[in-house]
C-alpha cells in the first residue's frame, strides 16, 4: 500500500487542467507562478460558470412541458375522452398553478389528437398546443365518438402516433410527452392475437411502421406512456417496446377518475428525468453504453478474477482543512483481485452499477487514518500510512457493487471524474461524522455515507475505471431524498408517503444540508442525497438492578440509520467538486424549497432565503 500526499499547487494544477481540457482549450505545463496560476484560476472559473449558467438553463427549460393526449376516438371510447376534458383543469392545477408541485413546472402546454380508422367518416380530428385549458375542454366536448363502417377492433395507431410527431412541438419544452389512451391495438397481426379479425393483417396500408414513427418520436425527445384500458393492447405495447428501444410506463386508466393521477405521475417522472440529464450536462456528442440490465446474481466460480489497483482518500482532518482546501491524501493499494458481473443490475441518471466480489481480507481496513491525529485536530508532523505489500486472500469474499459512467465521449468517464467523486463523498463522509456527533445526543438517527474506492483494471482492451463500495445488505429499500437542484420539502415528503419513511428521517437528512452550509460559513453544502434506511446494529446499554448495585442487566436494541452513497457537493469555488457542483445556483435552489424542521431549529440553524453573492473564490 502506498500514499501519496498532493501538494496544493498540484491538486489545483489538476483540476484547471481537466476543466480547461474539457472544454476544448490546451492548459499546458503545470504552473507554480502565483500570477499565472491565478489568471489560469479565473479562466476556469469563469468557464465553470457558464456551464453552470447552461446547465440552469437546461433545468428551467426541463420544467416546460408539452404534453399531448393521444386518444382512440371511437364510440367506446367516450368516457375517456370525457374524463381527459374533467381532468385537465386539476392537471393543470397540480402541476403549474400549485406552488407545492414537487416538479416545479414553469409552463404546460396541452395538445389533443383523437384518431380513430381509415374508414370512419372523421378519421383524425386535432387540438395544437395551447396554453389555454378551456381549450381543450371546448375540445373535448365535441370531439366525436363514432367508429367506422367495418367495425374490426383494430384502429389507425399509426395514423395518432404520426400526426402526435407532427404537432408543433415548442423548442422552448425540454419535457415533451404523448399520453396514449385506447382500447384497441393497431393494425397488424404482430400487435394483436391471431384470432382478432383485422383488415389489414399485414400492417399499416400506407406503409407506417411503428420503427419509423418511434425513431420520429427519439429525435423529437418525446415521453411515450400508455393508459391501458383492456387486454387486448398487450401485444401492441410489447412491440412498441422492441421498437421504442425502452420500457413503455402503463397505466391502468379503464377507470376514468385515474387518468388525471396517471398523467400526473408521468409529467413527475419526465420532468425529473430531464432535470436529472440537465444537471449532468452531458453533450450531444456523448454516446450511450450499450448495455443490458439483469438482476440475477452472478454465477461467481464462472467468472474470472480480474487484477486492479484501488485509489482510496484519507477523511480531512478539519472542517476547515475542506474549506481550504488542503488536499486529501491519496493511497493506492495494488494487486487486489476482484470479480465483477458481466452485466450491470441496476442504472441512474448518471452511472450503470455492476454486482462484485473483492477476494481479498481487508476491504474496510483500505481506510486508515493519519497516524498523527491527537482528538481530531491536524498537528504538524507528516501523516504516516500502514504499508501493506501484498493483500491477504479471504476465506469469503466480500460483496462489493462497482459503477461506472453510462455515457462514453469527451470527458465523460476519466479517471479524474471517479477521483471527484470519490473525493466528494470522502468529504460527505466525514461532514456527516461531525454531524452525527452533534445529533446523536439528541436522539436522531445518524446519517453514514459509504466508503468508496477507484478501481483501476487493466487489461489487453486497456484501462477500465469503476467507482467501488459495498454492497447495501437486507431487505432495504433505496430512497432519493434529494437532487442537487429543483429541490422541494414536498420531493422528500413524497417519500414518506410512497415509501414509508419515518418524517424524521427525512427532517434530519434535509438538516443535514442545512447544517454542511452554516458549518462552512456558506462554502460548500452536501445535496443530492440518496441511499437506504436500515438497522444500526446493535446499542447495548448497562441497566443497574434494583438488588445488586454491582450487577447489571444488558439490554439490546436496534436503531435505525440512513446509509448514503454518491452525494454532490455544492461550493463557490466551482473548480471543485464537478460536474455536479452548481456553485451558489445550486444551493440556492435547495433553500428555495428547503423549509427549516424541528432539529435544524434545535441546531440553530439560520433559515436562508438568499444565499450571498461568492467573495472568496
């Protein structure tokens, strides 16, 4: 094992270059000349904030929307066309005119398409995007309900998803969404049973296929959703699938009072989804992993043992060696062995996460502190590390759950990307430490972060990196508390109602926010808060008997603890912590919807409406 210990003209000489070079410009040779490293420091400042000035733009235009409702307008269909025009008003209201949107939509606009079949006397009738509900309403109240002469159950699909695409879509709406509700499939024997009667059995008769028109629909960036009224759609929306390239969301709508909640979710889940890809700023030029998710556990013994280094950091000594920033100590631990699923398990916005074995004794030890710590405070000596020349073989292996970068191109899965953020959630650990320390006497649960690794493997294909950590053990749910933007109290109270998480748990890990703010002086704040709430082991406690005044009883009690892992760090020096640090933005944003609970007041945390302009970056 070996440490190495950056110098702070190396740490920031690092960080200039990556953003320099990720933004197309040459940085050179490190610099030691103050002056020139200041001005190269402004540069990258300044270049800093104009992404960050892009990627709020990005999120504002991730909070328009365009949604159209798609609609089988044939006589069964009736009710449903009633019950879009009865919902569109509490749509409305719940997304765009109540303040406690947990999406914060900024603007809604709504369009209709009801198609119907090649023989029908109205075959397509059309509401374009307005802003007016009361149009659509209008609309839907005349809209016909009449179907066509030979009544087969199959209707012209493609006929609603062609003139969906050709909707004047505004270029302003970073969400678009179509909103499908029928009760019939499309022509074609490959989207329905065999034993339906349909008059065009080989498909569309004028040539449409459903390849085409949801390939419109990925260059357009259109949400697709299905409102499912009967069985007989299945096989249509099994196909639209294979052809659409993702999972379609169904909703069960035959009970027309749902659709308004159905619509509503999907807007949630689009909006958020887009304000997830605005916050990463990942360029047009970025290419997707091609990849395939599989849940099952790995057969172990068939998989080969792959041989890597771990990069590991040092938790800071002081809160104000992060503020500043006084580099961490880097260790290096060579020749571990570990084997890694074929295939990743599950995908964020961000990451696609494999299942792993780390074979060797030790995994948790990688961590050692400084050997010159005297009750928590930095003295002058230099810090010394174990050396350990070789890792010890275990008798079993431990679970380990190993991520990389979904997204491959410029920048977007470098080694100096998986040191951020491992340096990112090394500090959020050791924040939450200090935190723990002050509400653990209060009676709150402690809030961990897991200790993460880069793992460097490199083989005849090159150099592969992968963020590494444990594995969450038990039946545990995972829970997004916080994003590091568009941030609400009602996001996280959604949670608790979807979720079933404690109220408290939430208040603390939301002062916990708080508290990394006020605890820097407004510097730096610990967002995007996610990970799994589960048992703190055991607490055992020294009971006196009544009888015996040298005996005691034991008693064990279990306590819960939220277990976090791939934080973001908010801080004015925007050089730091990227591509997630959002500078004053993005703090901002957290106390636009953060309202101050029972412990940040027990804390004596200050309530925040305008966080102050930086002056010391």
């Amino acid at each position: 094992m070996a440490s190495s210990v950056q110098t702070p003209l190396s740490s920031l000489n690092r960080r200039l270059r990556n953003i320099c070079e990720r933004e197309g410009m040459d940085y050179g040779e490190d610099v030691l000349d103050e002056d020139e490293l200041v001005r190269r420091f402004r540069v990258a400042t300044q270049l800093t904030a104009k992404t960050i000035r892009g990627v709020m733009s990005e999120i504002r235009r991730a909070k328009t929307v365009d949604l159209c409702f798609l609609i089988d307008g044939t006589s069964s269909m009736r009710p449903h066309i009633e019950g879009v025009r009865d919902s569109v008003a509490k749509i409305v209201n719940t997304m765009v005119r109540s303040r406690a949107t947990p999406t914060g939509i900024e603007q809604l606009r709504l369009a209709v398409v009801v198609y119907r079949d090649f023989d029908n006397p109205t075959p397509m009738e059309v509401c374009q995007f307005t802003e007016s509900p009361d149009k659509c309403v209008d609309f839907c109240k005349n809209a016909k309900a009449i179907s066509g002469a030979k009544h087969d159950p199959p209707e012209d699909v493609f006929g609603g998803l062609e003139q969906a695409s050709k909707l004047q879509w505004s270029k302003d709406a970073g969400t678009r969404i179509v909103f499908h509700m029928g009760d019939s499939p499309c022509h074609g024997n490959r989207y329905h049973a065999a034993s339906m009667r349909d008059s065009y059995p080989n498909g569309d008769p004028r040539g449409r296929t459903s390849q085409d028109l949801f390939k419109r629909f990925k260059e357009l960036g259109i949400d697709y959703y299905f409102g499912k009224i009967s069985r007989h759609t299945d096989q249509m929306i099994d196909e639209f699938c294979k052809d659409y390239g993702r999972f379609i969301t169904t909703f069960s709508v035959e009970d027309v009072s749902k659709i308004a909640g159905s619509v509503i979710s999907s807007i949630s889940t689009s909006v958020e989804e887009n304000v997830e890809k605005s916050k990463l700023g990942i360029s047009r030029q970025a290419k997707l992993r091609d990849y395939r998710l599989d849940g099952g556990t790995p057969a172990w013994d068939s998989l080969p043992v792959l041989q890597g280094t771990y990069l590991v950091y040092e938790l800071p000594d002081t809160v104000e060696d992060v503020v500043d920033d006084k580099p961490l100590v880097e260790k290096q631990i060579s020749n571990v062995r570990v084997k890694i699923a074929p295939n990743p398990f599950a995908e964020g916005s961000e990451r696609i996460a494999y299942f792993g074995q780390d074979l060797f004794v030790g995994y948790g030890d990688h961590r050692a502190r400084s050997a010159t710590r005297r009750g928590g405070r930095a003295v002058s000596a230099p810090r010394r590390t174990v050396v350990v020349a070789e890792p010890t073989p275990a008798a079993t292996p431990t679970d380990i759950v190993l991520k990389e970068y979904k997204y491959l191109g410029k920048k977007q899965n470098t080694l100096e990307r998986y040191k951020t953020a491992c340096e990112a959630q090394t500090v959020a650990f050791y924040l939450a430490d200090q935190f723990n320390s002050l509400t653990g006497p209060l009676g709150e649960p402690p809030i961990k972060f897991l200790k993460t690794k880069a793992l460097l493997l490199t083989s005849s294909k090159g150099l592969r990196i992968m963020s590494c950590e444990r594995k969450f053990f038990g039946d545990v749910k995972f829970v997004k508390f916080s994003n590091n933007c568009a941030y609400s109290m009602q996001s996280a109270a959604r949670e608790v109602s979807t979720s079933g998480v404690d109220p408290r748990i939430v208040g603390t890990v939301m002062a916990f926010s708080h508290w990394t703010f006020q605890r820097t002086d407004g510097f730096l704040m610990v967002v995007d808060l996610q990970g799994c709430i589960c048992e703190d082991g055991t607490i055992t406690t020294s009971l006196q008997k009544s009888n015996d005044a040298k005996a005691a009883a034991v008693k064990k009690t279990k306590t819960k603890k939220v277990l976090m892992t791939d934080p973001a760090i908010h801080c004015l020096d925007v050089t730091r912590y990227a591509p997630l640090n959002l500078g004053r933005s993005g703090m901002q944003a957290f106390f636009n919807g953060h309202q101050c609970g029972q412990l940040c007041r027990r804390l004596g945390l200050e309530e925040v409406s305008q966080v102050p302009s930086p002056e010391r970056c």
